[in-house]
C-alpha cells in the first residue's frame, strides 16, 4: 500500500475528530432496523411502473429541476411549486440547508437523542453543535432550549417531529414557541408524519424561519432517494444555490411521479403498517421485561434489561433490529421498525423465546 501521510495530513480537521454514519452489515432475512417500509411495490405495479420507466431517455441528463415532481407534489401538498426543493434524500437537503443558511452564528442546535445525521452534517462543514436534552417524556425542554437559542443564537434548529429514534411528536405548542424565538431557520424535519398525520407546512405563511423536510423513504421508496423541502420561495431559492446540478437522476423523477400518481399504492400501504404498529404495541407490551415508549412513527423504541444481549439473540433468530452506540438516554434501548404481519410474529415469538428461556 502507498504511504497516504501526506494526503491524510491535509483532511479536513472537522472530519477527522468524526467517524462515519455506519450502517451494519449484518443479514436477516427479517429485517427491522432501518425504518424503511417493509412492503415494496406489488409485482402487477412494477411492470406498469417498468413501462413507465422504459420510456425514459438514458442518454439524456435528467430535467435538472425535476420541475414535473416538483408541479406534482405542489398540486398535492397544495403549497407553490417554488417554495419545494428536492433532494437525493432528505440526508442531502440537510446538507444544503446546513451549507447555505448556517453561515451566521456557525452553532446548530439539536435535541438530543435526536437524528444523528444533523450533527455529523453539521461537524464536518465545520459548525457548533448544541445539544438540548429532551425530557422525561423525550418531548423537547422548552426553558433550556430557549435558553441555549437566546445565548448562542443558532442559525438552524432541527426537530424531527416524531422524532428518532425516539418515536414520539413533540409538543405542538413547544415547536410553535421555539419558532417564535429563533432568529434563525428552524427545520421541522417530518421524516415520519404520514403516520403522525400532523404537518407544519401550513404555518410556513406565517413564520418566514421554517422550513419543513419530507422523505420517500419511509413510505416504500428509501431505494429511490428522495427528499422533499417546502419553505418560503425567497429561502428555497437561497438553499437552491448548493443544489449539485441533476441531483435527482431520471429513474428517482419516474419514479417519484409514479408514486405521486398512483396514491391509493402508497397510501394502502401506510394503513397496513398504522394496523400493524397497533398490533405489535399490544404485543410487545405484554412482554413484562420489555418497556415500550409511546410512538407516533413506524417504529418503536424498547427498554429491556440488556440490550446487547438481546440484540445478538434476535440475529440468531435471524432478526434484525437497530441498536445504538451511544449510552446515555438510549442505554438499553433497542429500535424497532414495524415489520409486515409475517415478520412482526417472528419477532414476537422470538422475544417471547427469549425471554422465557
Ligand atoms: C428524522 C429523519 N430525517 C431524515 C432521515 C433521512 O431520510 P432520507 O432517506 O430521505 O435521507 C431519516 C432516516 O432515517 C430520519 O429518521
């Protein structure tokens, strides 16, 4: 191997105090990690989505403002199709916004435990990281965190509302006050609201600061990269300017327009796994060694008396779930993405294994 000293001598000092955003490897065939949906498109619906595809010129650079999603999305969301930016997944609009509107201050606030994509952003652009605790009820503390944005005065605040990997919403009246503070942009990030079915876009007329984040990835397409902003036209256009020219390739705009066209697919979908969540509270809760937080999302975060342990039994069953590296408020703790019906038996039956042995 080459000596790289030289070169690694020039890397970045914010990068190289960070690790990187890992995802690990490990295979099961039931796998309730990632939060991404578990039913993908039936096959009937990928041969029309295929045709719809075939079509596509892929010699061609992709419409580099995917303006036909964009007017899609704005006849749906009912909001001006100016004031929607998309990214190649909400990951890259964080990015952006962090680029182009942290420029003041250089601090970001974030809950904690929060999305941990926003601080590792945020750390290698070269910004402060301010972190609030949430509460006892992980809802955002609102004295501290009013507090924190009166004394560093950050450009950006992010919530994820319902938040991960926590699963709840916050208080409504909370987020409405930490808008009213903030100087800065405030990013209500609402990764999981089509199964909290509470948005905050309709409050963008009336507070210049926010911005709302979207995703497919929750809702059957975490493969295509997809990230929806909706912000005031005038902030959208400023965010724009960090856009990489074609950022959403021509499959990720076919796509996405299929999925704008065809709701009921989508939809249906999102009903399954509000059913499924329901159920798997029920029988979680009934596992005396487990605590269950409240969610608002389609995951659950549990309590068990060893996480590690319980993790390493559920991939020998052949089971997947998310685990944390941090201790703190998430000792002990486990993320777990409602699976179908199938795969959420699984689990069941193998917790109840567990921890009967
Ligand atoms: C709160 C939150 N925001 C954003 C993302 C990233 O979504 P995307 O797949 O669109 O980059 C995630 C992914 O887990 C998330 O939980």
């Amino acid at each position: 191997m080459p000596d790289t000293s030289s070169i690694k001598s020039r890397i970045s000092k914010n990068v190289k105090s960070i690790s990187a955003y890992s995802v690990p490897r490990i295979e099961c065939s039931v796998k309730l990690d990632g939060n991404e949906s578990p039913y993908d498109l039936e096959s009937e619906e990928k041969i029309i989505l295929s045709e719809w595809l075939t079509e596509l010129p892929l010699n061609r650079y992709p419409d580099s403002e995917a303006l036909g999603v964009r007017t899609s999305l704005s006849r749906k969301v009912d909001f001006p199709v100016d004031g929607i930016l998309l990214g190649n997944g909400s990951d890259e609009i964080i990015q952006m916004v962090i680029e182009v509107l942290g420029g003041k201050s250089g601090c970001v606030l974030v809950p904690s435990p929060t999305f941990s994509m926003y601080g590792i952003t945020s750390l290698i652009l070269g910004k402060r990281i301010a972190e609030v605790a949430l509460d006892k009820n992980f809802d955002i503390d609102v004295k501290p965190t009013l507090e924190m944005i009166h004394s560093e005065d950050p450009d950006i605040v992010f919530l994820a509302t319902p938040n991960n990997p926590t699963g709840n919403s916050f208080s409504e009246e909370k987020v409405l006050e930490i808008l009213d503070t903030s100087k800065g942009a405030v990013v209500v990030d609402e990764a999981y609201c089509d199964f909290s079915k509470k948005s905050y876009i309709d409050h963008i007329g009336e507070h210049e600061n926010l911005l709302v984040l979207r995703t497919m990835s929750k809702i059957g397409f975490a493969g295509v990269r997809l990230g929806m902003l909706f912000a005031c036209p005038q902030i959208v256009s400023e965010v724009n300017k960090a856009r990489l020219p074609y950022n959403i390739n021509s499959l990720s705009q076919r796509v996405m327009s299929f999925a704008l066209e065809n709701p009921g697919i989508v939809d249906r979908k999102i009903d399954l796994i509000l059913s499924e969540r329901e159920r798997l509270r029920t029988e979680l809760e009934s596992i005396d060694a487990i605590h269950v937080y409240p969610t608002d999302a389609n995951f659950f975060l549990v309590r068990v008396p060893d996480a590690d342990f319980l993790f390493t039994e559920l991939v020998k069953n052949d089971i997947l779930v998310r685990r944390f590296k941090e201790k703190g408020r998430l000792a002990n703790c486990l993320r777990v993405t409602v699976g179908t019906r199938e795969e959420n038996d699984r689990l069941t039956e193998a917790l109840v294994g567990i921890f009967s042995s």
